[in-house]
C-alpha cells in the first residue's frame, strides 16, 4: 500500500459528495474559468486539496441561496469572492485534523485512540456540524484511502462499521428527543442501493429538525416503499440515489406513488434533476445539511400548491 500523503487529496468523485458540486460541472469550470485546477496524480486522474474543497463548499451553499454558480466562480476568480469570506474560523483546521487522526487510527485497530478522537470532536461541536464536520467527511475520507489503496477492503469496512455505529447512537438520542415530531417521513434506498450512510445522516438531521422518520433502510424495492405508504399514510417520502444505475426505471416506478411529495437526493441526482422533475419528484442536490433545509422549504411549497389543486368543496344541497 502507499502511504498517504500529509495533505489530504480528493478525487473528483470525493469532491462532489462533499460539495453537492457535480463532476461534470467541475470539469466544465475548469475549462470554461480555470478553477479549480487539480493536481494531476502520476495515473492522470484529478486530485483537489482541502482549501479547494473548502471554496467549492462555500460556492454550493451560496448557489443554494439563490446566486448564479457561473457569477460566483467569476466574482471569485475577479476578487470580488475573497477567499477570506470563506468561513474557516480558528479551530476548522483543527477538527479536519482531529477527523484525519479518528479515520487513520481507526484504519489500523486503534479503537481507543478513535474513541477518544470523537469523543474530543463531539465536545467541540453539535450534532449538525459533527455530522457536516466528521461524520460525512470521515465516511468519504475512508472511502477515498480505499480508492488510493491506502487501505484495504477491511480497514474500510471497519472504519465505515465504527462511524455508521455512532450515527446510530445520535439518531437514537434525537429520537427520543423528539417529543411532539411535526410531520412523518419515510426514508432509503432503491433495489440495488446498498449505501447506507447517507439516508442515516438525513435520518439524524431530520428528527433534529423536528420530523419523525421511518427508516427503512437500503435496498429496497419500490413497491415495498408503496406498500409502506398505503399503511402507514407518511407526510413526505425522501430515497437517497447513490448509485444511477436503473434510476430512469425507479423514476417510473416511483410514479405509481402518489398523494404525497417524494424527495431524491444522493450523488447520482446531481446529474438527474430534471429527469427526476419530470416524474414529479424533487431533487435534492448537495450535502445533506442543505438538503435537510430544501426539503422543509420544498414541502412547505408542495403543501401550498397541492391546496390549490384540490377542487373546491360542493355546496350542500337543500
């Protein structure tokens, strides 16, 4: 195995999950602005550095507030989008650090140095940004060394086992928080779809904002999903699309649902959101944090548009 390099690198396909930024569209700016330029590893594959991952992040949650991409990589590269404006207060360096520190011991059996790398993360921060900050990064970093070969296929598994444990215990805290949950949501994956992640952060993040979830975790065929909503009648459904294969023949299974709004998020809806509107279902692209805050606003438009659709109550006769 190689060893790791001291800054941490990301593939194109790292970047993307952690910036809701689609590999296509990286590709385009680089092109089209000349931003991000990546480093080229000796294979000729894109690799980008944490400072760039940091931008772009920030590029995504500014477009997701309604400005252009294309005027904000230009107002970037102008100097108009000082790279000061991007948060990154005193201790953000230190938590990248700390996560790097968790996944490494964690990739050689350290479990109680990993343990205690967490538990000093989980002091620092909430549960939102210990997801956005260490979970999530944490996952993709791993997957990321497996991808260099800096890790075998049971290091990955292990340390993927050890974050997918402490998202479960989170989610179990916010459960039983939750006392008065304002809406019910039904929550994923497809047939084929086995990556289980995702759905448990979406899980944490939403009954922190006050939704009850159905988790029914991954792997699962549409008419089950459809069997699930005929009994127990959810406000909303949310499936994670990590993977794009079938997903034009899920979309047209996922029609046969209907009298509530299903969400779809996960890499693979980055390049299929119009496809997924033409279904009629809504997209979700980008990191979880931000597809928790588009759901809430995007049922709430559903709710209003579907009472405009409803035909007017009959007059009582006599």
């Amino acid at each position: 195995m190689s060893e790791p390099s001291e800054e941490a690198e990301y593939t194109i396909a790292g970047v993307s999950k952690l910036t809701g930024i689609s590999c296509h569209a990286l590709r385009v700016w680089e092109r089209r602005y000349g931003f991000p330029v990546p480093r080229r590893s000796a294979s000729g594959h894109r690799r980008y550095g944490r400072d760039q991952v940091r931008i772009l992040r920030r590029i995504s949650e500014l477009s997701h507030q309604g400005h252009p991409l294309g005027e904000l990589i230009v107002d970037l590269l102008a100097g108009r989008l000082k790279v000061e404006e991007v948060p990154h207060d005193e201790g953000s360096s230190g938590v990248e650090v700390t996560v790097a520190e968790l996944v490494s011991r964690l990739a050689v059996g350290d479990v109680n140095g990993g343990e205690s790398c967490f538990e000093q993360l989980r002091q620092d921060l909430d549960t939102t940004e210990l997801v956005t900050r260490v979970l999530g990064p944490a996952l993709i970093d791993m997957g990321e060394r497996w991808f260099r070969r800096e890790c075998l296929v049971y290091q990955e598994h292990f340390v993927s086992g050890f974050l997918r444990r402490k998202l479960a215990g989170l989610i179990e805290e916010e459960h039983r928080a939750n006392h008065r949950p304002t809406h019910s949501i039904v929550i994923g994956t497809v047939q084929g779809d086995r990556h289980e992640g995702g759905v448990m952060m979406l899980h944490l993040l939403l009954e922190r904002a006050g939704w009850r979830v159905v988790n029914l975790g991954v792997d699962m065929p549409v008419r089950e999903y459809r069997e699930a909503v005929e009994t127990w009648s959810p406000d909303a459904m949310g499936l994670s699309f990590v993977l794009s294969r079938n997903i034009k023949k899920r979309f047209q299974e996922l029609t046969q649902i209907r009298g509530l709004p299903i969400f779809v998020g996960g890499r693979s809806i980055l390049n299929y959101q119009g496809l997924a509107r033409r279904h009629g279902l809504i997209p979700l692209p980008g990191p979880v944090a931000l597809t928790v805050n588009q759901l809430r606003v995007e049922y709430d438009d559903w709710i209003k548009s579907s009472a405009t659709r409803r035909p007017p109550n009959p007059e009582p006769s006599g």
